[in-house]
C-alpha cells in the first residue's frame, strides 16, 4: 500500500490539486474521512471478537460509551461474516439454529413484554439499536437477557474503521508502519475520494467530481466482493433474513 505522504503525492498529480488548492493538513483530514468511508463500503477491515455476558445485562455497548469490542472501531455489523452468534456450550447458534436477528419493532409487534423476560441461558433473538432510557450509545441487545455470566459466549462480527493515520510514514487502516498488502489494489480509491471531494467543493467543477465519484463507488463495490467465496455464495439461492433487507443488508447471502 502506500504510506500517507505517497498518498498525498497521488493526489498532487491532479496540478490544479496544489498546497494552495489543498494544504497537506486538509489532505490528510480528507484521507481520514476517506478511509473511514472505504472501511464501511469496500469492508476493508472485518474483524470479530468474542465478548463476555454479564448476568442480568440485556445489551452491550459496541460504539460509544465503554464498548465491549477492544478494537473501538465499531462501522456496523457484518452479516456477510456471520453477524451476531453465541455459544450455547455446546454449538455457536445463529439463524439457522434459533438466535434470530430482529428488531424492538418486531419484538414489540410480535412478542409483547419481551422486555421482561426472566433470564435464561437460551437466547432467541439480538437486536442491534440504541441504548434505550434515553442514551446515544449503540448496543447489542439480547432476548431474553442472560442468567449467568459468561465468558466469550457472544460472538460479533464487524466492519472496524481501523487506526487513522497519524504520521506520513502510517499506511491506512493500520495507523502504523504495518502495511496490509491485500489491500494495495486498492489505493487510487483513497486518491479518488479526495479528487471528488475537491472538484465538488473547492474548485466547483461538478463534471469532474462525477467522474471520481463513479470510479470510487464501484471501486467500493468491488473492493467489498473480493473476500473468499463471495462470488459463491452470490450464485447460490440463500435469501438473507428480513431483518437485513429491511437494514439495507440486501448482498447478505446467508
């Protein structure tokens, strides 16, 4: 991959995209935002983790205030990968082995007073949404709540935006001198969303801003496809549960 200063040298072979045009602190800032971006629609970074139950505790904290996820890089959930699972002590459960993906409308519509559940070691549904009573954090809910703590028996997987870039040195996502090879293919499109975003907002020409903006939306798309047997699973006949479609999830193929 290349580093943020090559990056930046990328991005300077536009010659209208000079220092005065640009300063290097507002490229950097424009190759932040781009890598967050590309992290959520190329999937750049799916990681997952296991996370311990706490007994009595409905939901747990994956973006905002003391997340359960070490990496604190939280995008959204990766169905792609497996979404939410957990272990019942004997297998990892999701949808095909009763631990649904829903949301509090569905629970509110179709299991009334799931909210007072009494808690039990078998769990039948997650949600992901805000905290609720009144918070901003977003959480991983559980139906019913658990009885027992436990350790690593949810297992969540996830888009992460990584570690932004710090020094001219860093490569993207790493935040580091670590270079994730994989991913070289895919530098231009750092470079193409700093082009579309000057173009549109800087020097005003719209004609040109379309183009990059073209080349880096399905970039993205591709870049989202090459993990292993994405083109398999798209040539097979798995309809993605409601929950995803309804979230936008409609490429899930499990």
């Amino acid at each position: 991959m290349s580093t943020r200063s090559e990056l930046r040298t990328l991005i300077r072979l536009a010659p209208e995209i000079d220092t005065t045009t640009l300063s290097n602190t507002d490229c950097n800032t424009l190759l932040d935002k781009a890598q967050i971006d590309l992290a959520l629609l190329g999937r750049a970074i799916p990681r997952n983790e296991k996370v311990n139950l706490v007994a009595n505790q409905a939901e747990y904290v994956v973006s905002g205030a003391s997340p359960v996820l070490t990496d604190n890089g939280f995008l959204a959930l990766d169905p792609e990968e497996g979404g939410v699972l957990y272990f019942d002590g004997t297998d990892w459960r999701g949808p095909r082995l009763g631990f649904e993906p829903v949301t509090r409308e569905w629970l509110d519509a179709n299991y009334p007073g799931w909210r007072s559940l009494s808690a039990d070691t078998t769990h039948l549904y997650w949600y992901l949404g805000t905290k609720e009573d009144n918070a901003s954090d977003t959480v991983i809910g559980l139906v019913p709540k658990p009885s027992a703590s436990a350790t690593d028996r949810l297992w969540v997987h996830y888009l992460s935006r990584g570690t932004l870039m710090t020094d001219d040195a860093h490569y993207p996502w790493t935040g580091s001198t670590t270079e994730l090879r994989h991913l070289t293919p895919y530098d231009m499109l750092l470079v193409h969303y700093v082009w579309e975003f000057v173009y549109r907002n800087i020097t005003k020409n719209d004609a040109d801003a379309d183009k990059h903006k073209v080349l880096y939306t399905e970039g993205a798309k591709q870049m989202a496809m090459r993990m292993p047997l994405s083109e398999h699973l798209k040539k097979q006949a798995f309809n993605p549960p409601a929950y995803f479609v309804r979230s936008g999830w409609g490429g899930m193929r499990r």
